[in-house]
C-alpha cells in the first residue's frame, strides 16, 4: 500500500477518492464509474507533477527517506544475477545493516556492497536501520581487498543515515573503521562505482562513496550531516531542519553544481517509490555507463583518477 508524505496529502485525497470509486464499481456491476475516476486520475497527475517539478531540499530529504523506496537488497535482486552473499568482517561479527558479495552485472563479474535499511520493522531492526556497526565497515574492507585480488569492479549502493552511534561501536572502533574503509575505497586498482540510492549520511556514507564515478538518485540526498542535526547544533532547534536543508546543499542538483557527484539518475514523476521497476532499471543502467567509462583504464590509472577526483573537490570556480 502506497504512503503518502506529508506534503503529499492533498494526492491522496483525490488518488482516495478514485479508489472508493473503482471499489464500489467493482460491487455493483450496474454503476459506471469510467468517466469520473478518469477525471480524478488526470487531476491526481497533474497535482502529482506540480507538487514534485521543484521539491524543497526538505522535502527532497522526505522522498529519500520514503518507506516505499527500493533498498539496497531490491536493486541485487532486479539488476544482478549470481549473487553469492558473503558475511562476517573476520574480526566480530557479521553487521546486517550491511550486505555484499559476488555478483554479475550484464554478465560482467563484480563485488557489489551496499547498505540495507530493511522494510517492516522486523528487518529494520535486523539491519539497524541501515546504521553500520564497525564490523559492518571491515566486511566491506573484506569485499575491496578480494575484488581488488581478483580484479574484480566494485558496485556500492549508499542508503545510510549514517554510522552507528552506540557505545559499542564507538568502543570497538567506529571513526577507525570508517577512515579505513574510506582509505580501502582509494586504494583499490579496479574500477569502483557508487549511487546513492536514497540518504547519504556523514562518514557513513563517504566509506562507500569514495568512488571513481559517483551517482546520485534524483531525489536522494548527501550531506555531512542530517538537517535534524545540524538544526540541533547551529540553531538548538531540531525544528528548524528545513532551514538546515536549504543551507547544507544537500540534493542531488546542489552537489553536480558543485562538482561532488558526476551524474543524476532520473526518477520516475513522484519519486522511485511510484515505480520501482523504472528507478531501478535507471540504476541499472547508469552503473553499466560508468563501468564501461572506465573499463580501458589499468591500475595506475584508475587510482589516479579517483585521487585527482578528490582531490580537485572543492577547486571548482576557484579559478575565476
């Protein structure tokens, strides 16, 4: 069943309505309701077009984190065939909020690595809602350095609100594991692609993201920071988060203006979560560009290449 936002409630009164309409159809056949549930879908889609043709950062943040969207386990099971899961950091434990193994893509072997927030509430709490532990960071360390053996592409799908904050994380290491992990992402010599498929939070996030060639959903978000938080620290005020939104530049537009990310993946008119099937076939279609992109490039250079990537964030218009 489809949630609906908040900003989305006046569609779905009317997208309401036209069910009622087709419901009480469906129990008398003698009760023609064609012409006036047509009516209401034509004006469902054109309210549906208005509401999302220039979206707030804060309601971009709102359709990232839409219970409906695909998660990271949606995308394996569309787009990869083959996927053989591998588990545990060889250290701790095994951390479900994070998932990766051994897959093919168009035929093509690569290690894909993503973080999984789950869908009802018993998998929520399974993956912590997407929240790795430090464990969670050195499986994927794991998954690079057998990728980077076998000479292996890497896939990652980010979709975290950030690293774990618990005790126990922090205690067995959190910040460390995430630094590593980030220093594992720039020093493979195969080619690693990144999409964000829904929130890209904090450190959590650039762990997966320190890629080659990085892509960003429509509609999905990446900052340092979650608008709740920074509206907490700057304002004391976890209420003004819309605010937050707007001075963090955290959509999608914001960061290929400023040169953080290289593509948009188009989402379908009201976001992945109205069909998951076009978002993911995008998604789908997007990493095999930029693996083909980077498919003649030898070791030396791909590490290259992600080195200067970095490296040359933040130097655009300098120059002017």
């Amino acid at each position: 069943m489809m949630q609906y936002l908040e900003f989305e409630k006046p569609l779905a009164e009317i997208e309401g309505k036209a069910e009622e309409l087709r419901a009480m159809a469906a129990s008398n056949e003698e009760m023609d309701v064609t012409e006036e549930a047509a009516a209401l879908d034509k004006k469902s889609s054109e309210l549906l077009k208005e509401l999302y043709q220039d979206l707030t950062p804060w309601r971009k943040c709102l359709v990232a984190r839409h219970p409906n969207r695909p998660h990271c386990a949606d995308y394996i099971d569309a787009l990869f065939t083959e996927y053989t899961p591998l588990a545990g950091d060889r250290n701790f434990a095994d951390d479900h909020a994070v998932m990766g193994g051994l897959a093919r893509l168009n035929d093509q072997p690569v290690m894909v690595i993503g973080q999984e927030k789950g869908n009802d509430t018993k998998t929520r709490i399974e993956r912590n809602f997407g929240m790795a532990r430090p464990e969670g960071y050195r499986k994927a360390i794991r998954l690079m350095e057998m990728a980077d053996k076998f000479n292996i592409p890497v896939v990652t799908l980010v979709d975290t609100p950030g690293a774990y904050p618990g005790k126990g994380a922090e205690e067995r290491g959190q910040s460390e594991a995430i630094a590593r992990s980030t220093q594992k992402c720039l020093e493979i010599g195969v080619p690693l692609v990144s999409v964000v498929i829904g929130e890209g939070g904090s450190g959590g996030a650039v762990a997966f993201a320190t890629a080659n060639r990085l892509a960003m959903l429509e509609h999905s978000i990446y900052s340092v920071i979650s608008p709740e938080g920074c509206a907490s620290i700057l304002w004391k005020d976890a209420e003004k988060m819309r605010e937050a939104a707007e001075a963090l530049r955290l959509t999608a537009q914001d960061l290929h203006n400023l040169g953080i990310i290289d593509r948009i993946i188009t989402e379908p008119m009201g976001g992945a979560q109205r069909d998951r099937d076009a978002a993911i076939a995008s998604v789908g279609r997007a990493v095999s560009s930029m693996l083909e992109d980077l498919s003649g490039m030898d070791r030396t250079a791909l590490i290259q290449d992600r080195r200067q990537k970095f490296l040359s964030i933040g130097s655009k218009g300098l120059a002017a």
